[in-house]
C-alpha cells in the first residue's frame, strides 16, 4: 500500500580485470600486519594455502611473491623463485631454525606465460613440517625437496607486514606479473584448486584470511577482497596491466576434424575436436529447421 520511489541504472557497471606488474627493481605492495595473515602460535602451525596467478619474466633471479620476512627480528614465511624454482621457507624465530620446501623440476618453462601457483601446508609442525608442503603447478602437483629442522617447533604470531613482490627494501624483488592472490588457513583440495583457479572468489568462502583481486587498475592501494579487508599498499609504482588470466574468454574455439560414422536408420556418430577445453554438443533436426534436439556427450 506504500508509494514507492524507483532509480533505474541504465548503464551496467563493469569491471575489467586487471593485473599487477612487478618491475623487479623497487616496487612492492604491503599490507599491516593482522592476526589472520599469521598461521603460527609459538607451539603450533595452522593449515596454509597460497594461491596466485603469475606470469614471471624472470625465473633463475631470487624474487620474493609474498612473506612476512623483511624484518629480521619478525620472520614467519616467504614464498619465492629461486633458480628457476619456487620455494617456501617457514621460520621459527625463537628457535632459529627454518624448514624449507621447493619445486624439485626446472620451472623455466614459466616464464613469459600466465600460470596459476598453489602452495599448501598441513600445519603439522615439529622437525618434518617441510614434508606437510605440497606444490601444484595449473593444478598439478609438482615434486618437492624439503629441508628439515631438528629444533623447528612453530612459526610464531610476529608483527612484521605482508610484503608482496619483494622481502625488503632493494632486496629479493620479484620481476613480473600476479593476480589474484589468496591466502587460506586451511589445506586446499587439487579439486578445489582446479575448479577456482580461472575464476575470481566471492570473497566469503569458508577458510579465506586475506583476498586481493588486483582490479583496480589504478592507484597506488589494492583492496581488501577478503573477511578481513586488509589493503595492499603500493609503492614505487608497479604498473596495472589489463586483462590478465582472469580476464573472460570471449572468443569461440574453433571446431575441426568432424567425422560422422555408424550411420543407420536410428542413430549416427558424430566426433570433432576442439582447439581448446570445451563443454560442446551435437544439435540435429529431422525436418531442417528447429527446434533441435541438442544431444550431450
């Protein structure tokens, strides 16, 4: 019964993906330091996930993607490319001791290309946590060489910032694109990684700490994607770039090699390849025009 005043949005918004291109030189983003960007107490590990998508120019340079290491006095993690390898170190800082993991295959094939990066943790702790880590490269895991340590008990719950594409000032800086950078304080599913990694989250999944999806495409702050909204600080200017592996595929794969076979009275075989990953289906009439039946496979 009430009069009820309606603003129509005539033009739809929006948003182009984007990426971050890291010159590695001096240019880095940051975000304070909050509870849920650490998964350590002391006296025990939580479970860990990073993902990201990165498209490196440079895979044989040491360059850090993100950590919570610059300060010397507040080291927990640090994932980084090292001579055409990728590697997690975890650091408890009371003890002194670091337990490392790392890609046991040359990954120059990287470089130049868009590739979706996960990185797990089990949270186990204690002298073998590097063998709790696990790898995946476009969601295939990936062989690891790990590094134990006898003293290793727990990262600690320290106060040093989330430092993304470099670990400190001039140092470790990492040279080439991310997007879409996601930490988790659970242990991610192969399932799970394969079937979010071409696609943006919602930014309310269950087990998410911190979200960045780069979109901005200007300005010097990232936003906070995630449940705790921590904004990426930008310094030095990394460039924006459009588009990037998130971007929608709006062109067609192309249909070749169409070959039709078992033809009978009932029925008839139709096969054809596609030139890339597709859900396709064969749609026929018997009488030339549709409506057609669309037949699945």
């Amino acid at each position: 019964s009430a009069s009820v005043t309606v603003t129509v949005q005539n033009t739809p918004v929006v948003v182009t993906p984007h990426y971050l291109d890291f010159d590695g030189v001096d240019d880095f983003g940051l975000a304070i330091d909050t509870d849920g960007l650490s998964f350590g107490t002391g006296t025990a590990d939580t479970p860990l996930t990073m993902e990201m998508s990165l498209r490196p120019d440079a895979m044989g340079s040491r360059g850090q993607l993100l950590g919570k290491w610059g300060e010397t006095a507040n080291q927990e993690y640090r994932l980084f490319t090292l001579s055409n390898t990728i590697r997690l170190d975890l650091r408890d800082e009371s003890a002194g001791a670091t337990v490392s993991a790392f890609t046991a295959v040359n990954l120059a094939g990287l470089t130049g290309g868009w590739h979706h990066l996960a990185v797990t943790y089990d949270g186990r702790g204690g002298a073998s946590a590097a063998d709790g880590i696990t790898f995946y490269i476009d969601g295939a895991a990936v062989p690891a060489a790990r590094i134990g340590h006898a003293a290793y008990v727990a990262m600690e719950n320290l106060a040093a910032p989330l430092q993304v594409g470099r670990e400190g000032p001039g140092w470790r800086q990492y040279d080439g694109g991310l997007d879409d950078l996601r930490l988790w304080s659970v242990v991610r599913t192969p399932a799970q990684l394969l079937a979010a990694q071409t696609t943006e989250l919602t930014g309310t999944e269950s087990g998410l700490r911190g979200y960045w999806r780069f979109n901005e495409g200007t300005g010097t702050t990232v936003a906070g994607d995630g449940p705790a909204d921590q904004p990426l600080t930008l310094s030095n200017t990394p460039l924006w770039g459009a588009g990037g592996p998130l971007a929608p595929d709006v062109t067609a794969p192309a249909i070749t090699n169409v070959i039709v076979s078992n033809l009978t009275a009932t029925g008839v075989i139709v096969a054809f390849q596609t030139s890339e990953a597709a859900t396709a289906w064969v749609r026929y009439t018997t009488t030339g025009a549709c409506p057609c039946v669309d037949v699945p496979s």
